[in-house]
C-alpha cells in the first residue's frame, strides 16, 4: 500500500496552484530576505555614515574594498552600453520627436508613483507622500494616464524616493560599494532596497500575475533607453574628460546618492546625472 495516500498532514505539490498564490509565495521570501539583510546593515550605519561635522569633508569617500570585481563588471557593463545601449538611444533620438519621448518619459514615471507615496511614508515624509499623491492623481486624470505632466505646470513639486533612501532615513549606512551587472553603481543599502523596490513594484506584481511578463521587459528596455537617451552629451563629456572613468562614475554615484538622501532630510543638495542605473524588468 501506498503510505502517501494514508498521510492526513502529507500535502502533494500541485500544478494548479494559481498564479497570483505563487507570485504572493515568492513575494514574501524575497521581502522575508530584504528585510533581514537590511536589519544586518544596520551594524554598518555608524561605521559608515558621518555623524559629525569632523566628518563630512570624508562624505563622499566611497567604501570600495570589491574595486577589482567591480572594474571587471564596470568594464562588461561599459561595453554592453557601448555596443547596445547607447546605439539604441541615438536612433531613438533620431528617430522619435521629442514631444513623444517626453509623453513615453512622463507615462514610465507615472507608473512608479505608487513607490514613491510609499516611501515617502515610511520616511515620515508626509508632505513629499502629499506631493507624490497629488502628482499621481493629477497627471493620471488630467494628463491621460501620465502621459502629460500636468502636475508640474501645476507646480506640484517631484518627490521621488526609493527604498535605498528610507533605509538611509532609517539610519543604515552605505555598506561596501558595488557595480551590479547591467544596473550599474550602488552600494549594498541601495541593492536592498532595489531589491525592495522590485518586490513591491504594484506593475510587476499586476503583470506576473497576468502573465504579463512581456510588459515589464518591454517596459525596461524602453525605460532604459529613455534614461540614456536624456545623458547622451553627458557621458560622452565625462568619458572624454575623465582620467578614470571607473573612479569618476563611483564618486558622482556616491554624490548623487548623497544628495537625493539629503534632499529627504534637509536642504536640496547638488544633483548628479544617473546615467548607469537600468530599470528593473
């Protein structure tokens, strides 16, 4: 006899569970290891971050003890944008007017709205969660779904945040920096909170849930050739003028992280362009 069919607690795998109970499943272990990461990160936030006024000319000196892997990836990822990336964004250019790519620019942003209310919140930030709100009804009703950016002609100001910055409000320190492949410069507080921010996209989870997997990638190619579109000249310059190109992008990331933290904490700080970040699928 077959003891599996007289087992009452044994639970036979099944091929119809439905798709949104597996995506839920998987959802939770992935925010069950995100969360336990950034908890770890914490032990770092005093070694990391500068806590006096003695220590912020060393602000922006970046914690880099990964530098050989991370030039290695630097250089895969040079060579992807090279070859692929930045081709694709010159024929869009070319090839799209610009009224359109700002319609296309305006709707992609529009769609992470939801992530900036929430992390505006967990922040404690409730007049940028006001803002984030007011520029997502706004644009949505008035400006067809986020293709028209009513709300800054409306003067609602932007408020974008991510979770790597709530973990920075939450007083959890940099961690070493890293060069992810295809994303470009972080550090391990901001893979984390990507992380994060990936899990609780309400896109991505609407679309995994729908078999709708081919929205999101055309979404990430079309959102990462609209980013390197608007640097195209940038890069170029900081390329040709740089004697490190590795070394330059690493303190410009640790810039601007910095900035956009400050900006949640205090006064604006001076903004660098994100010209390596890719968006999630």
């Amino acid at each position: 006899m077959d003891r599996r069919c007289c087992d009452p607690h044994r639970v036979e795998p099944t091929d119809n569970e439905p798709s949104h109970m597996k995506l839920a499943s998987l959802s939770r272990s992935l925010l069950r290891t995100a969360t336990v990461l950034a908890f770890a990160l914490t032990a770092t936030a005093c070694a990391t971050n500068p806590g006096d006024s003695g220590a912020k000319d060393g602000a922006y000196q970046v914690n880099d003890p990964l530098e050989g892997a991370n030039r290695v990836v630097f250089a895969v990822n040079d060579a992807v944008d090279t070859v692929a990336l930045r081709p694709a964004a010159e024929v869009y250019v070319a090839v799209v007017p610009d009224p359109i790519r700002d319609a296309i620019h305006n709707f992609i942003d529009n769609l992470m709205a939801p992530l900036y209310i929430a992390n505006n919140l967990l922040q404690g930030n409730f007049d940028g969660a006001t803002d984030a709100t007011g520029r997502f009804l706004t644009n949505t009703i008035l400006g067809a779904g986020g293709i028209a950016d009513v709300a800054s002609q409306a003067a609602i100001p932007h408020a974008s945040e991510d979770f790597g910055q709530t973990l920075a409000v939450w007083g959890v320190g940099d961690g070493p920096y890293l060069v992810l492949p295809l994303l470009g410069p972080s550090n391990l507080r901001d893979t984390v909170g990507y992380g994060v921010d990936t899990v609780g996209d309400p896109v991505r989870i609407w679309a995994y849930a729908h078999n709708g997997q081919g929205l999101m990638y055309t979404r990430a190619g079309v959102s990462a050739v609209d980013r390197r579109s608007e640097v195209l000249q940038s890069v170029d310059d900081l390329r040709r003028n740089s004697l490190d190109f590795y070394a330059t992008v690493r303190s410009l990331y640790q810039q601007q992280r910095q900035a956009a933290i400050a900006n949640s904490k205090g006064p604006s700080a001076q903004e660098f362009p994100d010209f390596t970040t890719a968006p999630k699928p």
